[in-house]
C-alpha cells in the first residue's frame, strides 16, 4: 500500500476501475494522492503489479463486512447421537424416532448407537435387523452416511438429511 509499493513499474487501475496501463510507481502514487486515496497493490504475483487507486479504510471496512454477513449465513451441521439396544420397547423407540425426524429436519447428522451388553453380544443380528428397519423407515428424509459397522460392543450407523 502506498509507499510499501517497490517496483519500479506497476500496471494502474484508476479510482474509476478504468485500466490506465504501465506507469510509474512515482506518478501512480502522485495521482492518488491528487484524488484523496491511497494506491493499494491487488495483485502482487503479475508482471508487472496490479495497483488499485482505492479508499483503503473504505476497502478493509466492506470486506469486514462481507465476512460477518457470510459466518451469518453458513449453516454449521452437528452430528446428533441416539443410543438404542436390540430388545428396544415400541414406545421407546417411537420416541427416539420422532428425536431422529427432528434433528434430521433441523439439518443435523445423526448417528444411531446400538450398544450390546452381556449375552445381546451373542445376537447382534437382532440390532442389526433394528438399525436396518431405522434405514428403511428413514429413507425418504435421510441418506445413510455411514453403513452399520460392529465397533467393539456397539454398531454405529451415521445418517444424513437428504
């Protein structure tokens, strides 16, 4: 910026965004100073420099705010855990599956857990049966990420919004 500048030569862009050409770095900053703005160097890797005649403060300011505005918008997607196991109750299950439909339709992951404990290790045919009926019930609002996968004593199945 400004005086920082140090080539010779720069490629000028006028306060107007009109492209003036090659000129010299001493009348480039001449000519912004004339106007009341700094000379700023956009593009420092061309040969030679890109320099913008600009209001710097102006400049650093809007881009500011062009940043807040996009951290605004984006949507960050927390993956939500349900913990289930095989000889689940139908009520129970009515009601982890009303908890997935809601985080499903906030935009959220979800990852269902169907842990095993004692002799349930023996039939672990009976959750994987459960997490499938999960999938299918689910396949209109979501998209397994995941496949059901055995990891030590729990099956983990990770499903997204559609």
């Amino acid at each position: 910026m400004n005086q920082n500048i140090d080539n010779r030569t720069i490629r000028l862009i006028d306060e107007t965004g009109e492209n003036v050409g090659v000129v010299a770095t001493s009348e480039a900053l001449d000519r912004a100073s004339n106007v009341g703005l700094d000379l700023v160097e956009v593009s420092p890797n061309a040969d030679p420099p890109v320099c913008k005649i600009m209001d710097f403060g102006k400049y650093k300011y809007e881009e500011q705010k062009r940043k807040s505005e996009a951290r605004k918008k984006q949507k960050i997607i927390d993956v939500k855990e349900i913990k289930m196991r095989p000889n689940i109750d139908q009520h129970d299950y009515d009601v982890k599956m009303r908890s997935i439909n809601r985080f499903l339709g906030e935009g959220d992951k979800v990852k269902v857990t169907m842990r095993f404990r004692g002799r349930e290790m023996v039939h672990q045919d009976l959750g994987l049966k459960l997490l499938q009926k999960v999938r299918d019930e689910l396949g209109e609002v979501a998209k397994v990420e995941q496949f059901p996968r055995l990891e030590g004593r729990q099956m983990t199945m990770v499903m997204a919004p559609r």
